[in-house]
C-alpha cells in the first residue's frame, strides 16, 4: 500500500511538473512587446488625451495586454518635434506622432491636402489623406515607415496680436508662424512674413514678440494659452478652409514588421481609414471649446466671407500654382494629384 501510494503521489508530482513546463513553454511562445511612442505636445492636450492614449488603450486592451505602448509626451525622450520622423526610421522610439510638413519637401504628396482652399471638413479630408496615401504615397514618400494613421485637424485660424487680421491689407509685414513649407508659402503670398516653427515654440515666441501671431485650429489653443496671448482670431467663412496641416502616426517598419502575426494583425485592426477618419474628427470636434474660451475672453473673432473672401481665394491661386510646377519638376504629375484629392475630398465630403 505505500509502495503503491508513494507511485501515485510521485507520478502526480511528475505530471504537475510537465504542466508546469508546458504552461511556461506556452508563456514564452505568447510574445509581450513594449512598444514607445514619442510626440511633441504635453500629455493634457487634446490629440494625445483624446486621440493617442485611448487608441494605444484600445491595442493593449485588443492584444490581452501583449501589447504595452509606452507614450513619452513634450518631446521627453529628447529631440525637437522635426526630428520625431527619423527617430521613427532609425528605431530610436518605435512609433511617433508628427507633421510630414516638418520635414520640408521630403514628403511631397501629403502636401496636396494643405493647399489653400482645399479642406472641407477634418473627417472627410483625413479619408480622402488615407485613401490618398494608400493609392499614392505607401509605396513612395512613405516607403521607410509602416503608416498607422493618417489626419488632419479642422479649419485653421489666424490669431494675432493688436490690431489682428480683420482683412487681406492687414497681412502686410505681420510675422506669422507657419506649420509647413506650403502654409508659409501661402502666407507670403497674402503679405505676410512667415516664420516657421514647431507648435510647443508659439507661446514664447508671442510673449516675446518674435511673431505678431500664428495659424493653428481651434483646438490646440487651450493646451497653449492662445486667447491670453492674442486678442483677435480670423476665420475664413464659406465651404472650404484657408488650410489645415496634415498629420501621420508612424512606426519603425523594421519593428512592425518583427512583431509576430497576430500582434500585427492587432495594430493593423486598429489603425487605418476608421482610424483615421476618427482622429480627423476628434480634432475637430475639440475646436469648439477652444472658441469658446476665445469667446469668454472677450476677443474679438472676425469672419472672413463675401467678396473680402473672394480676394483671398484669388492672393493663394498662385501658391497652386507654384506646387503643381514643383511637383512636375520632381517627376510626380501634380495636377493629377491635386485633381485625384479634390476627388476624394468632395466623395468623403457627401
């Protein structure tokens, strides 16, 4: 009986013991993976409060916490905001959130969605952004990246200081920022100095006079005290934007592309034209609170409509223009693509 006994409880102890390695051969299999994301504005803001943490939220909770994303805000992982695209290239942070208009020229046809005139509303044109990049831009300016995501925020706005922009004459000799190569074209054409920098720069920049005001939506101003800095915003009236900028959530392709099946399959679901139709509106959507606080301050909003419109449709044609040339001269059809996203954004825009 106890030779018996002692047989049975040592073959339990053997098989508790397989089961054992069995579970952690199959922990090893189940790969976790860290990634890091680096972006430049502070972790309060909208995009990367309502837009970044519940995305990478959304894939942690998809891949039954497999996936960590680590999300590093205000540039803490170091660099300036027109470095973020090739510290995603190189692998020194796995995916980063960024303005291709950072990188003057290097990514020409996302250029085509901030030419003047052009943008409806931020969802319909970040639909036609993704459905553009997929057609136009995968297999060309962004080759060396995996694209998680592709945006635009809402209607841009002027905000400036003193007298501020209430027509076309008063863009004479006002120092602008500008978020890109084509936005300050545009602004040098209405007769303003643009002056480029990236978004976490405006604020001391206007404290300290270096610009008499700025372009950005709504939306960002809250995070970075616009309506206490400014007294007067413009908008541009009718159906179409004077601009917007555009926006990619990029990953290092080598690291994507090391990630096992299922962990792709994972960020691939989650990514995307949903994805990025829903980033577009979001910011969008965030442009009203900004007003309102521009409201509360008792700034002045000026509208821009009517035939005072007309005159600025008339000063950016030329900026049009200028692109086309320019990408004919890189090879790139311009009119063709300039025509194709028209397309698209009038579809998106039904």
């Amino acid at each position: 009986m106890l030779n018996r006994r002692f047989l049975i409880n040592t073959l339990g102890a053997a098989a508790l013991a397989v089961t054992g390695l069995a579970a952690a051969s199959s922990a090893g299999f189940a790969q976790e993976v860290t990634l890091r994301l680096h972006q430049f504005l502070p972790p309060q803001a909208n995009v990367p409060k309502q837009i970044l943490f519940p995305w990478a939220e959304r894939v942690e909770k998809a891949s039954g916490g497999r996936i960590k994303i680590d999300i590093f805000s205000a540039m803490a992982l170091g660099g300036t905001p027109p470095q973020l695209i090739d510290q995603a290239r190189d692998g020194v942070v796995d995916i980063v959130w960024t303005l291709p208009g950072y990188s003057p020229g290097r990514f020409p046809r996302a250029e085509v969605f901030e030419l003047p005139f052009m943008m409806t509303n931020a969802e319909a044109v970040s639909r036609a952004y993704w459905q553009l990049y997929e057609d136009e831009m995968k297999d060309a300016d962004f080759k060396d990246f995996k694209i998680l995501g592709a945006w635009v925020h809402g209607p841009g706005v002027i905000h400036a200081k003193g007298k501020g922009v209430r027509s076309l004459a008063d863009m004479n000799g006002k120092k602008l920022r500008g978020p890109t190569r084509v936005i300050n074209d545009m602004l040098s054409e209405a007769g303003a100095t643009p002056v480029g920098m990236p978004v976490p720069a405006i604020p001391e920049a206007l404290s300290k006079g270096v610009i008499d005001g700025t372009v950005i939506p709504w939306e960002v101003t809250p995070a970075l005290k616009i309506a206490e800095l400014v007294n007067t915003h413009t908008e541009i009236g009718g159906d179409r934007a004077l601009y917007t900028a555009t926006f990619v959530l990029a990953m290092n392709q080598q690291r994507y592309a090391a990630l096992p099946d299922d962990l792709r399959k994972i960020l691939d679901d989650n990514s995307g034209l949903e994805f990025s139709a829903l980033a577009g509106r979001t910011m969008q959507e965030y442009d009203v609170p900004g007003r309102k606080i521009a409201e509360e301050s008792d700034n002045e909003i000026v509208v821009i409509e009517g035939d005072a419109l007309a005159e600025w449709q008339a000063v950016a044609a030329p900026v049009v223009t200028r692109w086309i040339a320019e990408m004919d001269a890189k090879g790139i059809d311009g009119q063709a693509l300039l025509d194709k996203a028209r397309d698209l954004i009038d579809k998106n825009s039904m």
